[in-house]
C-alpha cells in the first residue's frame, strides 16, 4: 500500500491555530462547559506535539485530535463520578457578536443551542462530530467506538428530540 | 437560518479561546517543544535527567504544566513498554470455546481457531462487573477478541429481554485500540451464550489501518469501557453496568497472512485501477488498490445522501470477492476501509475484513478484484 507519508509540521502556532477551538467544542459539547478547556487542549496538543507516528492528512490528525480531546473529556467525565460538575442553567453562553434586530434570532439560536446540549451524551457528541464537524456517521462510530448503526441511531433519536421540544420554531427539520 | 442544526453549527462556530489564551497556549507549547528537543539532545545514560528541566525553567504556571507533562510523556517514552495490567486466573479457555460464535463450530474449524488464536486473560473488574479478555485471533490487519462480562449480582441480568439466540442490540463505548492503528471498522457483538450464569460474552471483531502497513501482530493492544448499554425493545437504552474497566494486552496470535502479487491494472467504472496489495488469511482478507478518481467528500452537513453515496462507490466500490476450494465465495466490497486522495487526482483505498467463519489457507482458491482473479497458488 503505497501511503503518503507528508509529515504535517508540528509547529507550536500551527497547532494552536488549528486545534484550539476544535478542543474548546469538544470539551462543551462533552463537559457542558469550558471551564477545563485549556487544560484538555493543553494535555491535547502536547500528546500532538510528542506524537511520533505521522498522519496521513490533515484529516487524519484532526480526527485524531478529535478523539484525543473526546477521551480526556470523558476522564473528566468519569473523575466526577460520570456526571458533569456544572448544571444547564450554568453554562456559558458562546460569544457572538449581537447587533441590533438580531435578538430574536439570537435567543432562538441560544434556545436550540440549550436544547442540543440537553440531549444525553452520547447524542450530543454524534451531532457535534456529524453535523458540526462535519464527519460520516462511520468515521463519528470509529470515533466514538460504537458502531455505525449506533450512531445513525443516536443522529435519529436527536433529530427527533429537537423536532419536539422545538415544534413551532422551525419548519425545516433534517429526516 | 430553516433548521435548529443551523442555529446550533453557527452557535458553536461562535465558540472560541481568546486571542490572549491562544498566546498563552502557544507559548505553553513551544516550551513543552523544547523540553521535548533537550531529551532527544541527552544523553542515553541519563534518562533522569529530563524530570529535572521543569524546575529549571522559570515559566508561568500553565508551562510549567506543559513541560511536566512534556517530560512525563518523554520518560515514558523511555522506560518504554508496559505490563499487562491484569494477570491470567486460572484455567485459560481454548479460543476456540470463546470464538466459535464468531467463526463457526465445525470440529475443523475449532482445531482451526485454536490453532491460530491465543488465549489472553487480562481482566478488570469495577462497579461488581469484570471483564477479561478471554482469546484473541487474527491477521495482520484483522482481529477478533472476545470477552468476558461476569456480573457480581445474580440478578443483574434479570428482566432483560434477549433477542433469539441470546443477542442484545449492542450500544456501550467499550473501545480498543491497537497500537499502530489510525483507522478501521467492524463490528460488536453482545451476546448470553449461557443463560444459566451471571456472565455476558462480548466479541469485537474489526479490520484496521496502521499508518506504516507494519501489522499489529505483537502490537499492545488497550481495552477500555465506561458503560455496557444495550438498546432496549420499547426504544429507550438500558444499562447494564457503568464503571471504569482498563486493560491491556498483547495481539499475540498465529499471523496466517499471504501476500498474493500484486500491481495489476484494470478499471473501474471508467476509472483506472492499479491494485496495490492484496493478502488473505485463515480468518480474513486486505485489499489496498490506487483509483485514478477522486469523490468529494461525504463531511458536510446534509451531504449524506443516497447520491453521495452512490458517487462515493465510484471510489471506494471496486468488488473484491474470495473464493474458496468448495466453491463458496465471500463478498468483502464493502469491507471495512479507508480512502486516501493524493494530490495527482487519485485515491488510494484500503480493505480489510474477516469472514465469517474460519479457513485454512490452503483453501482459498483466489481474490477476485473488480475482474481481476489473482490466484492463491500464484503466491
């Protein structure tokens, strides 16, 4: 099997640049908070930075750092005897620029936001991988470690979630 | 915005760290870089010496971290390797016994299965659950475990409603990873082989990819699981047990890989093909082949759709069939795989499967690939 073996270079600003944020929605999506964000990212990004093995692609190291910072959040997770230190109503809002006419918009946009991130885990973190990061339900099972039928089956049982707490609000579900 | 899975991409696309917490971060990594450097600059004899550089390095308090964990990681890396984490107890049971589920029970089949596949016997045990890793099997690029869930409480699996054959919609996170594997798929099967006893059989059987094609024979491979749900029959998930179960052993198994020739051409679906490597084994078979076609990929949102996939197999789809001494064949075109796109237009798949029951080299006849039959006598 001929691979291409383009070493991605490891550089400090690179890595920041690229993963920071990714990590920091890893850990929300997992935590429901950012208050160990920086922590997760920091242990992520040294295991990157140590890492020997070259990746394939880009892709290839991003899903790793996916699955790195997934796997420290569920620690964190377990630490805290398997349930999140901070409640629904404590969570931080993202930070997005508001302008005027937008609040409306805005507070149904918080109202969904709410509502994702009230779905049990294993639903919350296949819509985060399939719908934000954008990655087939397969590569969301590897992942995960879950089947691909699981996690088609965590998307539907979402996707019908949302279309009931949030009937009226919208008219356009996915199937 | 039309749909809540807008508002929620562009809700979290909203989250970010500080420019001023990026900075910090960043400055963070370049010390963990360097401590990083000054190990590989020191001398072999004095590993020890690398626990020393935090203290010498005035930084803030997250570099201090990042180095610690920068010089943790590096004496690891020198001290190398690891032990088991549990020891066999015990009788060990012939592979055979454990993964015949899998593979078959015809008598030639289980001398097979024991044959090539090794008994482990690593164990964990929380929350009143233990799960051992009962026997191993596999290839160079397949593997099958099974495992053992014992369940302290008699009565734990009570009330649990079995599909035929003592199955359960399996849907917990028990997760391994092989050394040297960036990639693969398979599947998970959670089964009551006796139901006269506390104890529920788990089964992973997966083809990978390893960044380097080096086989994960040998390779440490690391079991971990928080839940053991299942997906019970009125729609809801139901666990069976929660905890925190790690263990670790070694892929050590009969490696029955042969390497068949390889660097034919043909086409598929209008596309150049050169097939790359093709191996088969007692319990599986490895295709890797290069297509002169790219497909977009299936990674945005509402993108997987019937078309993409479709278009996908244009890339991905090329048929790959094993054929046996008695006739049968095996249909491994949608094995699991990766695919990989260069930058001169084509993609490079890779395939790996196990079949669905054990067999002796000697008796697989060839590998078909799209319509190239590569004989097994020719290897």
């Amino acid at each position: 099997m001929q691979i291409p073996r383009n070493a991605l270079d490891r550089d400090p600003e690179r890595l920041v640049r690229d993963y920071a944020d990714l990590v920091l929605r890893v850990c929300y999506t997992y935590l429901r908070s950012t208050a160990d964000a920086e922590d997760v990212c920091q242990d992520t990004l040294v295991k990157l930075l140590l890492r020997e093995e070259p990746f394939h692609d880009p892709g290839h190291e991003r899903a790793w750092v996916v699955r790195v910072a997934a796997n420290a959040c569920r620690n964190l997770l377990r630490d805290r005897g398997a349930h999140p230190a901070v409640g629904l109503d404590d969570v931080p809002e993202p930070a997005a620029a508001q302008t005027p006419g937008e609040d409306a918009l805005r507070r149904r946009d918080e109202r969904v936001l709410d509502t994702v991130m009230a779905l049990p885990l294993p639903q919350r973190e296949a819509v985060y991988l399939h719908y934000y990061e954008g990655y087939p339900t397969r590569e969301v099972a590897r992942i995960v470690g879950a089947t691909d039928a699981a996690v088609r089956q965590r998307l539907s049982r979402a996707r019908a979630s949302l279309r009931d707490d949030l009937k009226g609000d919208y008219d356009d579900f996915p199937a | 915005m039309t749909s809540p899975l807008d508002s929620y991409t562009a809700s979290m696309g909203d989250l970010h760290f500080s420019d001023e917490a990026k900075a910090r971060m960043a400055e963070s990594l370049r010390a963990a870089a360097a401590a990083r450097d000054a190990e590989k600059n020191a001398q072999p004899a004095a590993p020890a010496e690398v626990l020393t550089m935090p203290a010498r390095r005035p930084a803030r308090p997250h570099a201090r971290r990042w180095v610690r964990v920068a010089a943790g990681l590096a004496l690891a890396l020198v001290l190398g390797g690891g032990a088991t984490v549990a020891v066999a107890v015990g009788v060990l049971p012939n592979p055979a016994d454990v993964l015949s589920d899998v593979f078959g029970g015809a008598p030639s089949q289980t001398e097979l299965l024991n044959d090539v596949g090794r008994p482990i016997g690593a164990s964990a045990t929380s929350n009143g659950v233990t799960v051992t890793a009962e026997a191993v099997a596999g290839d160079r690029f397949n593997y099958a475990v099974a495992y053992s869930i014992e369940f302290d409480d008699p009565a734990a699996l009570e009330g649990i409603e079995f599909h035929e054959g003592g199955t359960l919609t399996y849907v917990g996170d028990a997760f391994l990873r092989v050394d040297g594997a960036m990639s693969g798929g398979g599947l998970v099967r959670l089964y009551d082989a006796d139901p006269g006893d506390n104890t529920l059989q788990l089964v992973q059987v997966m083809g990978v990819q390893t960044w380097n094609d080096a086989g994960i024979v040998g390779r440490t491979a690391r079991f971990s699981m928080s839940k053991l749900e299942i997906y019970a029959d009125d729609g809801g998930f139901k666990t069976l047990a929660a905890g925190n179960w790690n263990l670790k052993f070694e892929m050590n198994y009969v490696d029955t890989t042969v390497d068949l020739p390889a660097g034919q051409t043909t086409t598929w679906q209008g596309s150049a093909v050169t097939i790359d490597a093709v191996a088969v084994s007692s319990l599986g078979v490895t295709v890797d082949y290069t297509i002169d076609r790219q497909t977009r990929d299936l990674a945005l949102p509402g993108e997987v759709s019937d078309e993409a996939l479709e278009e996908q197999a244009t890339t991905i789809g090329l048929p790959v069939i094993v054929t046996f001494a008695d006739g049968t064949t095996f249909d491994a075109t949608d094995a699991n795989g990766s695919a990989v796109k260069h930058g001169d237009g084509t993609t490079t798949v890779s395939k790996a499967t196990t079949y669905d029951h054990i067999v002796d080299t000697d008796d697989i006849v060839s590998v078909t690939v799209g319509d190239v039959e590569i004989p097994v006598s020719a290897a």
